[in-house]
C-alpha cells in the first residue's frame, strides 16, 4: 500500500482529498460522470440537428469516442506497454471517462429495436457504420498522434 506523506501545510481536508483521488473507484466513477454528461450533450446536439430517425448520435458519439480513445492510446503508448499516463491518469479518462462517454450499450439496443421494427437494413447499417467508423476512428486517433 502506498504511504503518502503530506505536506505540513497542507490542511487535513486537501490531505483527505488527495488520497481519495488516487482511489480507482472513484476516479474511475468521477470520469464516467464527466463522460456520461458528454454523451448526453453530444447525442442531443446531433439529435437536434440531424433528427431522431436514425440512431446517428450514438454512432457520433461512439466514433468520437473510438477517436479520443486513439488519440490517448497513440500518446501514451510510446514503446510496446510502455504508458506514459500514470495508473490513476488511465483509470480517469480511458476508463472513467471514454467508459461513460461511448454508448456500446445504447448501440446494441438500438440495434434490437431496429430489428424488432422489421427494419433489418436499417440494424445493419447501425451494426456496419459503428463497428467500421469507430475502428476507423481509433486508428486514426493512433496514427494522428504518432504523426507528431
């Protein structure tokens, strides 16, 4: 178990907060909350602007997901395992973060409804575009990153 030492000025309530920070759970938890926010923000502004019809804002959100997770897997990967994020950093944003943000859940029932409507071209599609466009995404969140 890690010991932490705190600094003579600091109060016992910041002391408090900084161990509490470096749990896992919980950073794993205040990401997902910031995440999940996103989600919703995100699926509600493409469902604004381009309707409800089609589930495209999960698929927005599950791409830009994809991408970010490229973009923090290509920059903290600097030799094969080798991360430069600290163990907590990853729990936050890879874990917490992207976890709440992308909606794998919300895809697959999409998909069902879909299929449950008779909208079989329609389920494929959803299936298609997500799983193309989000491999996509990684990938070029990976190189992009690499590039620099």
């Amino acid at each position: 178990m890690d010991v932490f030492y705190a600094s003579p000025f600091a109060s016992p309530a910041m002391t408090s907060i900084s161990i509490l920070l470096r749990h896992p759970y919980l950073l794993a938890g205040l990401g997902g909350a910031i995440g999940s926010i996103g989600r919703v923000m995100m699926s509600n502004m493409v469902s604004r602007w381009i309707g409800e019809d089609f589930p495209f804002g999960t698929i927005v959100v599950n791409v830009t997901g994809a991408l970010l997770m490229g973009l923090l897997a290509g920059y903290s990967v600097t030799d094969p395992g080798k991360l430069i994020f600290s163990p907590p950093a990853r729990t936050f944003l890879m874990i917490g973060v992207l976890g709440g943000y992308t909606t794998f859940s919300s895809f697959s029932l999409q998909t069902f409804l879909l299929l449950e409507q008779g909208n079989i071209s329609g389920a494929f599609l959803n299936v298609l575009l997500s799983v193309l466009l989000c491999l996509g995404a990684v990938w070029i969140g990976f190189v992009t990153i690499r590039a620099f």
